[in-house]
C-alpha cells in the first residue's frame, strides 16, 4: 500500500519570505540533486573560464574551410 503523504524535506532558502520551502522528495534525492547542482555549476564555471576567455575567436575555428 502506498503512503498517501510522500515525505516533504524542508529546504532552508533564505530568499523566500519564511526562509525554507518543502518539497516532496525524501533528504537523500534532495541531497543528490544539490550534488548534481555544485557539480554542474563547477563545469559551467570551467567553461566560462575557456570560451568567456576569449581564447575561441569563432565557433567554427576548427573548420578547414567553408561548409558545401
């Protein structure tokens, strides 16, 4: 039998007027996402550091010539 009230992790944000929100995924799926969150933020990071750099000059920098 299926519980009727899937559990609800409070999630401390201190944007929001009260400070928290809930939502319903148990602590250890939150936990994971705000993993995933870093993870792909430290990524982003890295590539900005790359492309933003002005190191690529065109998206087609490898290209040897024009596309036919």
């Amino acid at each position: 039998m299926q519980d009727s009230n899937p559990p609800k992790t409070a999630i401390v944000d201190t944007r929001v007027p009260l400070g928290y929100v809930y939502v319903d995924l148990p602590v250890d799926e939150v936990l994971e996402a705000c993993r995933m969150y870093i993870n792909n933020k430290k990524f982003d990071n890295a590539l900005d550091a790359v492309y933003d750099g002005g190191h690529i000059e065109s998206w087609d920098y490898w290209s040897q010539g024009d596309v036919k």
